[in-house]
C-alpha cells in the first residue's frame, strides 16, 4: 500500500475509535444523569463507567455541560428531525413550509421524550439542563426565520402581522410546553398534534386568501 494510502487508512481507524470512544462516554452519562440526575454526576464518574481516563472526556466534550449539550443535540436533532427537514427543504411555498414546521416541531418532541425524558424527570430543576435548554430555543428561534421572512417576502402573512410578531407567534406554538401539555397531559396523538398545529400556524400567520389556496391544495 502507498504510503498516502497508509496515511488514510491509519486516519480513518483513528476516527472510527474517537467516535466509539464518544458513543461509549455518551451512553455512560446518559445512565448516569437517568439514574442520579446531571447535578449529581461528575466527569470522574462518567469516564469510570465508559471506561476511558477523565482526561479523555475532556478532550471531547470539554465541560460536563458538553456532554449534555451532545446528548440534547443528538436527540432533538437527530434521524427523524433530519427526515422532516429534508421533507421540509423541498417546499417552495412559503405556506407549506409553515404548515410543515408542525412536523419539524413533532420531530423534535418525539424524539426528546423517547431519549430524554429519563434525564429530564431525575434533573427537572438542574441549571445545567436550564442552560442548555434555553441555548435550544435560541437555536430553534434562529432555524425558523427563513420560514417566517419568505411568508413575507411572498406577501401571504396576516394583514397588519410584522415579521417579528410572526416570529414570536410560530415560536411560541412549536414550544415544548404546548407539546407537553396537548401529548402528554392531554392524551393526544403525535399525529393529532401535528395536525391542530399545522392548521393552528396557517390561521395565525397567513392571511385569508393564501390559507385558502393552501387548504384546497390539500383536497
């Protein structure tokens, strides 16, 4: 083999164990922040349980809270956020494109729930998960303007709506809290919820004419 080829090869075995090495820290914080919440967990003890030296952890993920910080970033933006954002990436109506937000939204709170709700539950009042959690809603605040400003750009939001009430308006309904309360207290299907949402978004932002086009499209 060429030298060059070594080189890739040996690069390429390197990477495979740095991802092994991750996966093995993630799954052992991930227990342990279930079973004695993430306040109560140290690096020390998450490199113990993976197996790896805390120097390690360290140079992976820096800080306790980068841990988590991977942890949330995988759930909530994992496989099934993915599907529906490159179902989403293919609407060229502005319409549609609010519409679907309500899949994107379920996406996310599927998957949260199924892969964090342990954590969340032993560590409901952690400022670390606060923290991290308020970083997520900057970065879903941030993800959804695109949508919001080629509602507008098309001239089909809400008469007498601004751009940065819509904003507000489509980040409010997509929140967790509306999720929690519909699917999990309220005892609502995930297809329910996407459903009231995707109609609920339209009547807020759109106005008349274009949620019109919008449901007949639908028939």
């Amino acid at each position: 083999m060429p030298a060059s080829g070594k080189r890739r090869y040996a690069s390429a075995l390197r990477s495979r164990s740095a991802e092994a090495t991750k996966t093995r820290i993630l799954d052992a914080a991930k227990e342990l922040f279930t079973n004695q919440g993430i306040d109560g967990v140290t690096i020390a003890r998450i490199a113990e349980t993976a197996g790896v030296a805390a120097a390690t952890v360290y140079a992976l993920f820096k800080s306790k809270e980068g841990i988590l910080r991977a942890l949330m970033r995988a759930s909530l933006f994992g496989q099934k956020f993915q599907d529906a954002l490159a179902k989403l990436e293919g609407v060229t109506d502005p319409v549609g494109a609010i519409a679907l937000t309500a899949h994107v939204a379920r996406a996310i709170y599927e998957s949260e729930s199924a892969e964090l709700g342990l954590i969340r539950g032993a560590s409901a009042f952690s400022p670390a998960l606060r923290n991290m959690e308020q970083e997520f809603e900057t970065t879903r605040f941030e993800m959804q303007e695109q949508r919001v400003a080629h509602l507008f750009a098309k001239a089909k939001q809400r008469e007498g709506l601004r751009l940065d009430e819509a904003r507000r308006i489509l980040w409010m309904y997509t929140s967790r809290d509306i999720y929690r309360m519909l699917v999990h207290e309220g005892g609502w299907t995930p297809d329910r919820y996407q459903q009231w949402l995707s109609e609920i978004l339209v009547r807020a932002l759109v106005n008349d004419e274009a949620g019109r086009e919008w449901a007949s499209s639908l028939d």
